[in-house]
C-alpha cells in the first residue's frame, strides 16, 4: 500500500512505501524503465551524514532510502523504544536530496509472526562492537538483507562510521552471492570534529564537549603512528589517555585492528583501523580513524 506521495520540488512524486510487496513491485517497475536503483538503509532521524551517502548515488540513478528501526539489533536495556523517529521530517531531508522514494516497513511486515531465519556473518562480527553487544550484527545482517529483497537496488551505500557493519554487510554479499555492489562513504564530522550520529542528540552540553575527546584521541594517536609508532598497545594507551582525561566519558573498548579481519594486532604491517566505543551519559558513541600502511 503506497501511503501516500508528495509533489516533488521538480514536479516529481516521491513515494512511502511501507509494504514488502509493493516495494518489491516499484522496484521491478524501476529497473524495467531501465534505471539503476541506489538504495540508501538508514534507521531515520537523518543527519547530514545520511545525506552525505544519498548525495552518493550517481546521476540519474533512482534513490531509495529506507527507514526503519530495527528491534532486532538493539540488545536489552539498549535504547530501540526511545530511538528518535520522525519520518516526517526525514521526508523533507529525503526530498531535499533528490531522494524519490522512502520505504518505510513496519514491524510486523518484516518480522512476520513465526519468523526465525537470520543471517549469521561468523567471525568478523566477533570484535570491537560484537563483544558487547554479541546479537547486534545478526540482527543488522539480517535486516539488511531484507532490505536488498525489497528494494531490489543495483548498489547500496554505506558510512564508514560503522566500520565493523561495514565490513558484516561486504562479507555477506561476497558470500552470499547478491547481485548488487556496496559503496562505502566516509565519515561525516561537525566542524569541531564529533562524527555524526543520531545518537549526539542524547548528549547534554556538557557530554557534547567531552565527546570531542574521541576524534581528538584518533588524530593524536594517528600523529604518533604517521610518527613511527607501529605498536599497537602504545596507540591504543596514547588515545585512552586522552579520552580518560574527560571525566563523563565511560570507554567500552579502544583497539587497533587489522582492517580486513577486524582481529586484533600487535603491530601495525598492514593497513589498519583504530576503533573506539565510549559512552556519554545514555550515548553510546562510535568512531574510527584508518591507519594505512
Ligand atoms: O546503520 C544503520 O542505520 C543500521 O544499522 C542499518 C544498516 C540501517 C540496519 O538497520
């Protein structure tokens, strides 16, 4: 059922969708016009740094973005009931980008009563995020993937922020064979660094300023390494040094991993990524900086 459309500003109709059917149906009726189809999967309560992947989407390609939060990736105790959503809003941000389509799936229409398959990536999900919330990229994975059936895109566009989902969604498609291509993005930051998430919205004035410890942390501890510095314990003890400095912060993990594997290392000999989870009062904040070789 097509909800409802909206006049676009060029005179084109921007639909919501929220049935699986019907998405499917649009997206077939797409392709035969010949069109590419760029599909871009966000959980709403957009921010510039979605728009920066929609902007992504080349030419005369057809956007769709989807929007919708998903239970199945937050844990317990996790913040899925107090999300942000606000698809209005997101509506307007959508159709500011050139955006011609949302699909917006309720719950029920994704997790059908009974529903028990999932997507398990089994060793990349094991690090970093995964350690602490081990359901997450399961969750995520699956998700995604049904957002592909959906959507039935050409390619889809992902932010470097989260790395490590990054890196789950590649796997995935490499080794399940879908048929489109994953482009990455990089991380959007404020102008005072903090990269941007719809989680920054949690943070108090106070939190907000002691979460620029986190981008301060990975361009000093990046310095030390373009500096000479391979080992990756000392990297790791520079950044939290300067993250500790700040008394709101509670660190959930700083580590230097091998970018492909996301398994820890010892030394930095082959490109690398420097990832922190810290949290800020109810935020729980993400971020990474690439050590290249
Ligand atoms: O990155 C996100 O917003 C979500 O994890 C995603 C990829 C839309 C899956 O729910």
């Amino acid at each position: 059922m097509v909800l409802f459309v909206q006049t676009l500003v060029n005179g084109q109709l921007m639909k919501i969708i929220h049935s699986i059917k019907q998405m499917q149906s649009f997206s077939e009726s797409v392709r035969r016009e010949g069109k590419k189809i760029a599909l871009v999967p966000t959980m709403g309560s957009l921010h510039e740094g979605h728009l920066s992947l929609m902007r992504k989407k080349a030419g005369e390609d057809f956007l769709i973005v989807s929007i919708f939060v998903n239970p199945t990736q937050f844990g317990q105790g996790e913040d899925y009931e107090g999300y942000p959503r606000d698809l209005e809003n997101d509506a307007k941000l959508v159709e500011s980008v050139g955006g011609e389509c949302i699909f917006a799936p309720d719950v029920v229409g994704m997790y059908p009563e009974f529903f028990q398959t999932t997507i398990k990536v089994a060793y990349i999900t094991k690090n970093l995020c995964g350690i602490s919330r081990p359901a997450h990229f399961e969750g995520v994975a699956t998700v995604v993937a049904k957002l592909f059936l959906a959507a039935k895109p050409h390619y889809a566009i992902f932010g470097e922020k989260d790395f490590q989902q990054l890196m789950v969604i590649k796997r995935m498609v490499k080794d399940l064979n879908f048929d489109l291509e994953i482009v990455s993005a990089p991380i959007v930051r404020e102008n005072d660094g903090l990269a941007m998430s719809s989680r920054n919205r949690y943070l108090s004035p106070e939190e907000r300023k002691a979460a620029l410890s986190l981008f301060r942390a990975l361009i000093e501890s990046r310095k030390l390494y373009d500096a000479g510095q391979l080992d990756a314990d000392a990297l790791i003890e520079h950044a939290y040094k300067i993250i500790r400095s700040e008394k709101l912060a509670r660190i959930e993990y700083i580590k230097v991993c091998d970018a492909e594997t996301l398994e820890d290392i010892k030394t930095v000999s082959r490109n690398a990524v420097m990832a922190l989870a810290v949290h800020f009062g109810r935020a729980r904040l993400i971020d990474n900086i690439v050590l290249r070789v």
